[in-house]
C-alpha cells in the first residue's frame, strides 16, 4: 500500500479506536460498579440471614433449655419422693400429675415415664411413647443428669410430627431408675419463624447432630441421608455461598446449639438475592450496547461529513483551479482581442469609405464586399472571444427566456441528422432574465449543437427548462451556486461522455476534441463566458460511456419585459457641430474623423489623451460631443470623462471600446459617460449614437 494510503486509512480507522476506547473505559467503570453492587448485595443478604439464623436458634434454645429444666425439675421430684412410682402406678393420678406438669413446661405436649426398657410406666395422654433408639446420645452412653433428643416422631390425632427430648433418674431403694421423655411438636421449635419467613426463597432447617432433619419451612424433600448431611455441614461451616443438590445456588447462614447438638440452616436462593442486581445488570448492558450503537453512529456521521467536506473541498480547489486557468486564459485572449479589434476598426472603417467611392456594381465594389464582410467575420470571431473573457461591451436589458430556447430548438428541429430524437420539456413561461439575448440563443445553440456532435450514431437530445429555488449555497463541478432563485436549463444527450482529462479543460478556449472535424474550440468557451456574464453557474455530470448533460443555473430577472421600438436604418446626419477625437491608435484617429467628415460633423482629433484634456480646459464649450478610446497610456476614457465632468458636467461623452465587459459599464457610468459603443464602429452605428446624444 502507498503511504499515503496507509496515512489515509490511519486518519480513518483513529475516531473509531477513540470511541471504542472510551467506550471500554465506560464498560470497565460500569463492570466495576455492578461488580460492587452484587458484592454489597449478597453482603448485606449474608447479614440479614445470619441474624435471622441467630435469632431462630437464641428461640430454638430458650425452648429446648425450658424442656430441659421441666424434666430436671421432674426428675428431682421423682427423687425426693414428691412424685412416686407408686403413684404413677395408678394411671388416673399420674396422668393428672403430668398434665400438671406439661402445661409448666414450655414447648412441651407430652410426657411420660418409661422404665429401663423402655416400657411405658406413666403418661400424659395416650400419645404412644417413642423408641429409646430414636435417641441422640444413645440412652445407654447418656451421661447422668444429660439430655437425648429424638428424631421425629408420628403423634396421635392431629398433634404431626413430635420430637422428644428425654433424661434419666436413677433408681432408688424403693423403685428402679428409667426415663423422663417430653414431647414437643416439631414445628414449635421454629416459633413464630416459619409464619413470618421474609420470602419463599428463604428456606430453613432444624438438625441434629447426625444430620436427622427436625423440622423445615420451604425446604425440598431431601435426596440425601443424615450421615452425608452431617459430613457436608462439617465441611467449612463458615462458607456462606453453597451449591445444593437441586443445582441452585444459595446463601447460607448456620448456627449450632451446642448445649443439645442442633444445628439451625437457613438459606436463600442467590437468584432472588440479585434479582434486583440482575435488573440493575441487564439495564446497563442495554444502555451500554445502546451508547455503543450511537458512538458507533456518531462516528460513522462524522466520517461520513467529513468526507464529504473532503469531497467538496478538492471539488472546490479543482473549480477555483479551473477558474484561475480560464481567468488567465480569458484576460491573454481579451488582450489579443482587443489589439485585433483596433485592426479591424480600420479594416472596416476604411472599407465603408472605399466602398462609397468604388462604382456601383464594379470589381472594385464587389472586392471591397468581400473584405467588408470577412471583417465583420472577424468582428463576430472576436466577440466570442470578448464573450468568453467577459471583456467585451455587452447590451443588458429583461427577457424571457424560454422564447429563447424555443427559438434555438426550432432552428435545431429543421436540421436534425437521422437518428436523433429531440425531447424538450419547457416548465418555465413568463420567466425573465436581464442581459444579452442574443448571447443566451448563442449559448443554448452551443450546448446543443454540442449534445448532437457527440451523437454520431444517434440518440435522444433532452432539453429542460424549469424554475427553481435554491436554499443552500452549494458546490457545482466548475462554479459555486449560492441561494437564490434561478431558471434551470438542462442540456443532456446520449453519447460517449467526457473524460476525466477533457473534463478539466472543458472550457479553455480553442480547445476541442474534434479538430479534425475543423471545430474551433469556442463554443463550451462561449457558453462559460454568457453563464459568467448572466451571473448565474454552471454544472457538468458526465461518465465515459454514460452520455453528458450539462446544467445550467441563470438568475431570474424581477423586472418584466420592457417594451422595445425598432431601431431606424436611416443613416443620420450632423450639421457641422464640433466633435473631439481622442485614441492613441493615429491611425483610428484619421478614420474615425474622416467618417465623421463624411456624416457632416467637423471632427478634432487628437492621439494624445492630455493633448486632448488641455483642449477641452482651454474652452470646454467648444465641443458639442466627445468620441474617446478607453485603453489609452497615461490617461484612459473614463478617467478622461471624469476630468471634463468638473469644467463642462453637460457636454456628451462616447466611450469607444472592444474590451471591459460589465466592470467597464459600471466604471464609465460612474464616470459619467454618456454612451458605451463597442469596437470595431461601423458608420451606422456611429451615426445612430451621435444623432441620439446630440438630439
């Protein structure tokens, strides 16, 4: 790749690193945020179910401690002789003891009195005893005075599940030892826990030492047996994040009762846990990937502007390159204009005069015709060139302009070659423009003349005329458009097209891709100039291969058309008032007062312009009109004019001139002079002028 093509890609690719880069850097402080937020979360989680787990064993203790000290206080009884076996023999009575007994002792529903095999002896209620080999320490390796607790239990009638919790009193010299047995519910052990659980993802258990489950709220149906359960809560008591059977993950928070060997569990599914978190989580991706899209966007907008500011400003470089060309290229062939039009004003000039001399219908006369009119040939050649350069005098008046183009596509329609097909869509009547008609027909004429040289083998010729407004300046291939409103002319054919190369040279003058068709290469150089002298721009879209058409945008006149009165063809004749010749050419001098000579005015010249400015100072009423040259050295037409405006303000000014264009017209209206007459004069013209000023 060229360097200057990995610079480019480079200049490219650095706002999208720039923006994926702030992009991460947000994504990171959001992933950092979120990640304090869950830990915060589950902390807080952590807290809340630990004290929820203390709390539930401080109550599962009171309760179990209470049972405790009931069946102590029993078995104290039984020794002091307070409560006998022999009583407890009589059923009636024992069991109206133990109720007695039961409703002091909290938690507890049940009592009774087993012997050492653990036959009932005594009993609250008809509630069946439990087994002595349910009993956790085994009743046979229980220490004296310790407590047993059983594993659950099936209670009579609608008591559930019982657990018991069990001590021994000795025997004594009138009765054998055996058991104190109390039993409890199993779901009194939770209390009032398991009305006001926080949520159903709260889970919680109530096990022994080997792991035998007393009670539970919300929890499953375990999959395990006590032993595994017993190894797997000695294993890291302190982990508050477990993985349980089910697959969940859950935090948990466990106590012991250490007194009796009951562990207590409660737990909470991590989902519920960070199901706020979880939210928070998925509305910051979401805003995360949101941003990414706009950044993304953004980026790729801002590309896509300066691109196109790219765009227009090479095309903008490439018109204002075009422009100082055809500039440089207009002011050489105005300057060769304008010496070749000195020349012609004698050719012409001295040709009217051989001619009035010449006999009428001689060699000599019909020689001179012909010069007359390769003369004028080459009056008309000049003009183009004056055109293009907009250096030539140019008349300026309101006119429609689409009479015009209908005036062009008539002349067209009657020598159209076989095979081409003119279209014409004209949307614009009554439309105005103010300059020179007749360089609008010549105009339009070239462009289409163009659009037919390029169809050798036919094709279909477009031309359409709308109204348009514009809004915004923009940038056209060779000039800038600024607001406005503007008649749009559309020249388009079906050819071969322009190539990049032709593009660019387009509209020098004398440039043609046809010379050996003898094109002279002024005519797109002619449409430029009249484009340039109506104010208006020009556009060109063509692909080699695709045809051409060529737009072009001509400010619209507010000004309507205003009537015009035929110009007479009488030649006008002076009655011997003193006229003043000024041009530096002497030979233009003698010419121009020889003509004058012959219409019956008493010329003065003069080929120095400061001579001629002492005359008019010396006696400024002397002279009924002056006839002066505008490129003179030294002293120049209108700087001529503005110097006899202070000494004779009324005295008629003619400013003759073949180069100057609209900025001549503004300067010699500001000078003060009277009529602008373009070079080379035909004695008509002259005549015409002076009669109209010396009226």
């Amino acid at each position: 790749m060229e360097p200057e093509s990995e610079a480019s890609s480079r200049h490219l690719l650095r706002p999208w690193w720039v923006a994926l880069g702030l992009w991460l850097a947000l994504a990171t402080v959001t992933s950092i945020g979120l990640w304090h937020l869950r830990r915060d979360a589950v902390q807080s989680q952590s807290r809340e179910l630990s004290l929820l787990s203390l709390t539930l064993t401080d109550g599962i203790e009171r309760g179990l401690s209470g049972a405790d000290e009931g069946l102590h206080a029993l078995r104290a009884e039984l020794q002091e002789g307070r409560l006998s076996l022999a009583m407890a023999a009589r059923s009636r009575d024992a069991r109206q003891a133990l109720r007695i007994r039961v409703g002091l002792m909290p938690l507890v529903d049940t009592l009774w009195l087993l012997d050492d095999a653990g036959h009932t002896i005594a009993a609250s209620d008809p509630t069946p005893a439990p087994d002595l080999s349910v009993f956790l320490p085994a009743p046979d390796a229980l220490a004296e005075g310790a407590t047993a607790l059983s594993q659950p239990f099936d209670g009579a009638g609608d008591k559930g599940p019982l657990i018991a919790m069990a001590v021994r009193f000795p025997a004594t010299a009138s009765a054998p030892g055996g058991w104190i047995v109390a039993g409890m519910q199993a779901s009194a052990l939770l209390g009032a826990f398991s009305s006001a659980i926080p949520s159903t993802a709260t889970r919680a258990w109530v096990l022994r030492g080997d792991g035998v489950r007393l009670t539970s709220v919300n929890a499953l149906e375990p999959t395990l047996d006590a032993a595994t359960v017993a190894r797997y809560l000695a294993q890291r008591p302190d982990l508050e994040l477990r993985r349980f059977q089910d697959g969940s993950d859950n935090l948990v928070a466990l106590h012991t009762v250490s007194r009796y060997g009951v562990k207590v569990l409660i737990s909470r599914d991590l989902d519920s846990v960070l199901a706020s978190w979880r939210q928070a989580a998925t509305v910051c991706a979401a805003a995360l990937a949101l941003l990414l899209l706009i950044i993304a966007a953004a980026v790729y907008l801002v590309q896509l502007a300066e691109r196109r500011r790219a765009q227009a400003q090479r095309a903008l470089q490439a018109q204002i390159s075009r422009a100082a060309k055809l500039e440089s290229l207009g002011t050489l062939a105005g300057s060769v204009a304008h010496d070749f039009n000195n020349l012609l004003a004698g050719i012409v000039g001295f040709s009217e005069m051989a001619q009035d001399a010449a006999p009428a219908g001689s060699d000599q006369a019909r020689h001179i015709d012909k010069v007359l009119q390769i003369a004028l040939r080459g009056k008309s050649l000049v003009e183009r060139i004056l055109t293009f350069s907009h250096a030539g005098a140019k008349a300026s008046a309101v006119f429609e302009l689409q009479p015009v183009v209908e005036e062009v596509l008539s002349v067209l329609a009657a020598s159209l070659r076989g095979g081409i097909v003119l279209e014409r869509v004209l949307q614009a009547p009554g439309a105005c423009l103010r300059g020179d008609a007749t360089q609008a027909f010549e105009a339009v004429m070239n462009l289409c003349t163009n659009a037919m040289q390029a169809m050798p083998q036919g094709g279909m010729l477009s031309v359409q005329l709308e109204r348009l407004q514009v809004a915004e300046p923009r940038v056209l291939s060779h000039t800038p458009l600024p607001p406005g409103s503007y008649l749009r002319l559309i020249v388009s054919d079906q050819g071969g097209g322009i190539t990049p190369d032709v593009m660019e040279r387009l509209f020098e003058p004398f440039f043609t891709t046809r010379a050996a068709q003898s094109g002279t290469g002024l005519g797109l150089a002619v449409v430029f100039g009249v484009v340039a002298e109506l104010g208006g721009a020009i556009d060109v879209q063509s692909r080699p291969g695709h045809g051409a058409q060529f737009t072009l945008y001509l400010p619209q006149a507010s000004e309507s058309v205003a009537a015009t009165t035929p110009a007479s063809q009488q030649l006008h004749a002076g009655a011997g008032q003193r006229l003043l010749v000024v041009d530096d050419e002497p030979e233009l001098v003698a010419l121009t007062s020889e003509l004058l000579m012959g219409l019956g005015y008493a010329p003065e010249g003069y080929s120095d312009p400061g001579a001629a400015l002492q005359a008019l100072n010396d006696d400024p009423q002397r002279f009924a009109a002056v006839i002066t040259d505008e490129v003179m050295p030294g002293l120049t037409g209108t700087q001529l004019t503005q110097a006899l405006r202070q000494r004779a303000p009324h005295v008629p000014v003619l400013l003759v001139s073949g180069y100057g264009g609209a900025l001549l017209a503004q300067r010699a209206g500001a000078a003060g002079v009277t009529r602008l007459l373009a070079k080379p004069l035909q004695r008509a013209d002259l005549a015409r002028a002076l009669a109209e000023v010396l009226r």
